[in-house]
C-alpha cells in the first residue's frame, strides 16, 4: 500500500450508512475513573488534543478509527490548518494506493464527543505496509498536534519505537481484548442496526439477515477471527475472560490460499472460494460409508476428513484453484465453530458472536457458522453477528484516547 498514492473508489459490501445519535448516555465515573461503561466517555466536557485516532495493529491488518469534527472553526488556525490537512486525505479518498480502504458503508455520523459533533470513519490497510502509514503520519504532522496514539494489538508493541523516533508519537498501549469489547459495546450501541443474525440457517435457499436487538446482551460468547481466534466468554462490562483460541484463523486461510492457489489477498481468496466445491477436494461421509452414518445422525453430505480426496495423485491433478480455496475456507470455518460451540456448551452461553475481518465479504463462512450452530446444538445456539466487523478493537482504542487525555487518570 502506498498511502502516497490516491485511489477513488472502493467498492463497499453495502450502502446502508444511518444517523446515530448518544441519546442514553449515562455519568459512569466515580473518583476519577470509569466502571468500565463506553457511555462514560460522552460526559466528559474537556477539549481534548486533535486528531483522535484509535488503532488496532494485528498480524495480517491494521484498523485505524478517526473521529472527524464537523466544524473546524472551533479550533484555533494552526490546530485547524492541521488537522484539514490530515482530513482533506484521509476523508477526501475512498482508496489509498492498492491496499489501503475507508469502509465509508461503516461510517457513523452525528457522533457526540466532548461536546463537539463529528462523523467516525474507518479504514484498513495490510500491517505489513506500516511503514506507509508512518510516512504519512510524518508527512501531515500528525505530532504537531497530539503527542500519541493508543493503540492495541501486537503491532502496538512492535512499531512503538519506530513510531517514537519517525513521528514523535508514543503508542499508549492497551489490551486488545478488553478494547475489542469496549467497542463492541460502544458501537452496538449507537448503531442500531449492527447485529444480525440469519433466520433459517439450516435451509441456505430460504436464509436472510435480520437484525438482532443484542442491548441487553449477557451472558454471550465473543469468537474473535483475526489472524488466530480468541474466544471470550462476557458476563457483564465487567466480567470477562479468555476461555478458548486456535491459532488456525484468518491468517491461516489467507497463508494456505496463497500457498495453494497463488493468490495474492484476502479478496481474491474469497472470489476464488465462492466459485468452488469443496466435496471434489474433502471426503464426505458417503465416501466412506456410500450415505448417511444413521447411528449418530450425521448426514452423507458432512465432511469426514478434510482434504482427504487429495490422497489420490487423481484427483491431485485434477484440483482446481476454486476448489482448493473453497475447501481451505470450509475446513478453518469448521474448525472455529467446533471449537465455539464446545465453548458454549462448556460456558452455559447460547449467544455466540462471531466478530473480526475474517469475515469481511465472507458470507460463505458467516453462513457455515450459522448452520453449525444450529445444527449441532439441535436449535439452542445462536449465531450473531455485527456489521463492524473487525473495527472493535480501534474503537476500543479511540474510547481509551478520550479517558488518556481527560485528565481522569
């Protein structure tokens, strides 16, 4: 990625951008600290430094979340020509050089923070173009304004000398995975249409998205697929902890797929995913029993043992890039939701939200999941999901910038 450059356009997976308004929020700080509710942030009344910016710095891709104040006239002319500067690029182009996207579907207007109002943007690039990033960062005088970032993810920990001694920018470092709830609850919030889930998961021709009131949400089961997986289980704001992970994730489609079909993105390889068939590449039940294995009621169309048709030099040479990329996607997607519904099971917990990129432009493994956890519960789990994707944990982060900067801690 070459943020150097300007695109024009990206295409976006829907075009259903909504006013949110901060109506409900509620004083949650007591001796100078938060009791862990986002709607504390929107109390609070200081001008805080500009630009705000929360970063989630992950293996495979960076999230950045930048919150755009309407009116610039209230800040004074050096403050101001600034921060038009960083503006005028960022919110000016859809599309930084080949690899780096402003999602503009996601974006979240009419936005209250410290009394301003403002338009929270959000945009993506590969972790692996960072030093594009620092440039830019350098080149608009992001540190004529702010002195740092928080951000999370490893990358948070990675980059922070770099970004020292390039930008002048400290990294103010938190965790990733309470950031990655505080933004799932933030934008859940202020979203009304964020979580979704799909009606019918079983019978694939008759299954449509629909909205999933999930304000009062506990207990629930967060599946976060980046790079690797991480589970959570959340009780309360709160409550909370690691109870499971793999590290066969996102990253591990992406890695095999290139190895295997030569692609070169996530996009490509999930284009290549969509037209394929993974039954020339797995082997079914009725492989190896000639259909249905009654006894314990599983159908002749499950698969039996992933990438098993390519024990045969055969069919070796008849695999196709669809297919080998379809069986890729279907073997990590089964792989987490095994995983998320023992979880469950173990947990007590039948909502499981399933969050991060891996499911961006992914329909193919949103509907996998579904259908696992319906099936395989018999109907007591359900699969939800949420519009942002894998923005949380940035948002999380630009929460915490507001709390670093108010003087509260």
């Amino acid at each position: 990625m070459d943020f150097h450059s300007v695109g024009s356009d990206s295409k976006s997976l829907e075009d259903d951008k909504g006013s949110i308004s901060n109506s409900g929020s509620s004083n949650n700080i007591c001796n100078g600290h938060r009791n862990g509710s986002p709607d504390s942030f929107f109390d609070l009344t200081g001008q805080l430094k500009m630009p705000l910016f929360g970063m989630d710095i992950g293996g495979t891709l960076t999230k950045l979340v930048y919150y755009e104040p309407t009116n610039f006239d209230e800040f004074d002319l050096k403050e101001r020509e600034t921060l038009q500067t960083i503006h005028k690029y960022l919110i000016g182009n859809t599309a930084y050089g080949k690899t780096g996207i402003r999602d503009v579907h996601l974006e979240m207007g009419n936005q209250t923070i410290c009394g301003r109002n403002g338009k929270i943007h959000f945009i993506r690039f590969p972790t692996a173009q960072m030093s594009a990033f620092i440039d830019l960062a350098r080149g608009k005088n992001f540190s004529g304004l702010a002195s740092g970032i928080c951000a999370t993810g490893g990358g948070a920990y990675m980059f922070e000398e770099i970004f020292k001694k390039t930008v002048n920018l400290t990294l103010h470092k938190y965790d990733e995975l309470e950031c990655l709830l505080k933004g799932i609850h933030y934008i859940d919030r202020h979203n009304p249409s964020e979580c979704y889930y799909f009606s019918n998961p079983r019978d694939t021709g008759c299954s449509e998205k629909l909205p999933f009131d999930f304000h009062n949400p506990y207990p629930y089961l967060v599946v976060n697929i980046g790079s690797g997986v991480s589970i959570l289980s959340v009780r309360s704001k709160t409550d909370y902890s690691r109870v499971s992970g793999t590290s066969l994730g996102g990253g591990t489609f992406l890695g095999l797929c290139c190895l295997l079909t030569n692609c070169e993105t996530f996009e490509e390889a999930i284009e290549l995913a969509s037209k394929g068939d993974s039954t020339n590449i797995d082997k079914l039940v009725k492989d190896i029993y000639g259909g249905d294995y009654d006894k314990f009621g599983l159908k002749g169309e499950t698969v039996a043992c992933s990438f098993g048709q390519m024990m045969s030099q055969d069919k070796r040479k008849s695999a196709k890039r669809e297919d080998l990329a379809r069986a890729t996607l279907v073997t990590l997607t089964n792989n987490i939701g095994s995983i998320a519904r023992m979880c469950a099971k173990t947990e007590k917990i039948e909502r499981v939200v399933f969050v991060g990129n891996f499911l961006r432009v992914n329909e193919i493994s949103m509907k996998l999941l579904a259908y696992a956890m319906d099936y395989w519960s018999n109907g007591s789990l359900k699969a939800l999901f949420l519009q942002h994707e894998g923005y949380f944990g940035a948002m999380g982060c630009l929460l915490e910038y507001l709390q670093l900067n108010s003087g509260l801690i």
